[in-house]
C-alpha cells in the first residue's frame, strides 16, 4: 500500500512539474516583449514550438 500512495505521490508531483515551468518560462518571454524593440520574443517562441 505504501508502494501505491508512493507511486501516486510522484506521478502528481512530477504532473505538476511539467505543468508549472512552461508556465513560468512563458510568463518570463511575455514579460520580456515589454522591454524589446526588436521582433517580439514571444512570437518568436511560439513560431518555432508551432511552426
């Protein structure tokens, strides 16, 4: 039983890591579009994840 809720632990915690840091790294390049006067850094980021 301590073997499950171990199992079941983790897998939540690792679900929650791969959620939580795209987030902030997204959050990050949004910020940073403020402070650029060239191209967008954001769009350039979501160009190159979904072109």
């Amino acid at each position: 039983m301590e073997t499950l809720h171990t199992y079941a632990v983790n897998t939540a915690s690792a679900a929650w890591t791969r959620a939580f840091w795209p987030s902030v790294v997204l959050a990050v390049a949004i910020a940073l579009d403020q402070f650029t006067r060239g191209p967008s850094i954001t769009g350039m980021i979501l160009a190159n994840l979904l072109g």
